[in-house]
C-alpha cells in the first residue's frame, strides 16, 4: 500500500466541503472542470506518468512504465469515482475517490495534477475540495482519507488547510529517490 501518512477528514469538518453545485470550481482565479474521463485522456495522462516530478508522489504503481491499455483501464474502466481535471479546456489531470467501503462509508482521495505549470497556483485547493462536496453530498460518503508521501509538503499542507488531520504515519513504507520515506 502507498499509504505513507494518512490524513482524513472527520465527520465534523464536512463543512469544509463547499456548497456549491455543478461541475465547474474557481478558486484562486484558476477555473477547472472536474469531468468524466474520455479516451483523449489516455495519452496525455501516460505523458504524466512519465514525468518523474509528477509519478514520484503516486502511488507504488505508478513507478514504472505503464502502456495505454493499463491507462485506459484505470481512467475508464476500473475506477469507482474518478474525475478527468480540466483547466482552460486542457486535459491537467486525474482526481478520485477510490477504494470505497460501504459498510463504513469512507473511500480514499487521490489527485495528480500532471500539468506542472499549474502547480502552486491554489488549484489543488478547488479540486479537493470539489471532490470532498461530491463524496460527501452525492455519494453519502462519512469519511474520506488520503495517503500522503511525507517528503510531499505541498500536499501535506494543502490537504491540512483544508481540514483533513493526520490519523497515523506508516514508517519507512514507499521506495522513492533512492530511500525509503514515510
């Protein structure tokens, strides 16, 4: 499992989700659309893939090479609740809400933001907490947690401002740049 520190977001801070309906979010004037997948996606996610700054912090599976029909499986095929990230129309990257459990209601987060110029200009915000309105409202979920390399500031900070608390760190658990990182 990739989980290195799991952080989730507890039933009292659902408010952090926003109200908002529809597809579309703004947020730091950054407009996305979160959309269903299209097989157009297939090779400019595995473009992604490919880029080390961007696999390093997915999971086990995305370290090595992956072809297009393992892509276009997991984007069309395999996922429970999966979101293609649009931004000015460009496919930018994948976001989901994975491995859900119906006897407790959880499910786990996922996002990769593949389109590296896009990266600390507040979009990861608008997307989580998109996908945290959805699992929550539309797919009457009660927790959702999220795995998070340690090495991953970022996102660890991200994930923090937005409610989500860390509930454990799984020691030495991922393989990354040559060392083992919780």
């Amino acid at each position: 499992q990739e989980c290195v520190e799991e952080i989730r977001m507890l039933d009292q801070d659902k408010s952090a989700a926003p109200g908002r309906e529809g597809r579309e979010g703004r947020d730091d004037q950054v407009d996305f659309e979160l959309r269903p997948p299209r097989l157009e996606d297939v090779v400019p996610y595995m473009d992604f893939l490919a880029q080390r700054e961007v696999s390093i912090w997915l999971d086990d599976s995305a370290q090595l090479p992956v072809g297009p029909a393992q892509v276009e499986k997991l984007l069309l095929h395999d996922a429970w609740a999966i979101w293609a990230i649009s931004v000015d129309g460009r496919f930018a990257g994948v976001t989901s809400l994975y491995d859900p459990n119906p006897l407790t209601g959880t499910a786990y987060l996922s996002i990769g933001l593949g389109e590296q110029r896009h990266w600390g200009q507040g979009l990861g915000n608008g997307i989580v907490r998109e996908v945290l309105h959805r699992g929550f409202t539309q797919l009457g979920l009660r927790k959702i947690c999220s795995e998070i390399l340690a090495p991953n500031g970022a996102a660890l900070a991200l994930h923090r401002r937005i409610g989500f608390h860390e509930d454990g760190v799984l020691r030495q658990d991922a393989w990354r740049r040559g060392k083992w990182v919780d």
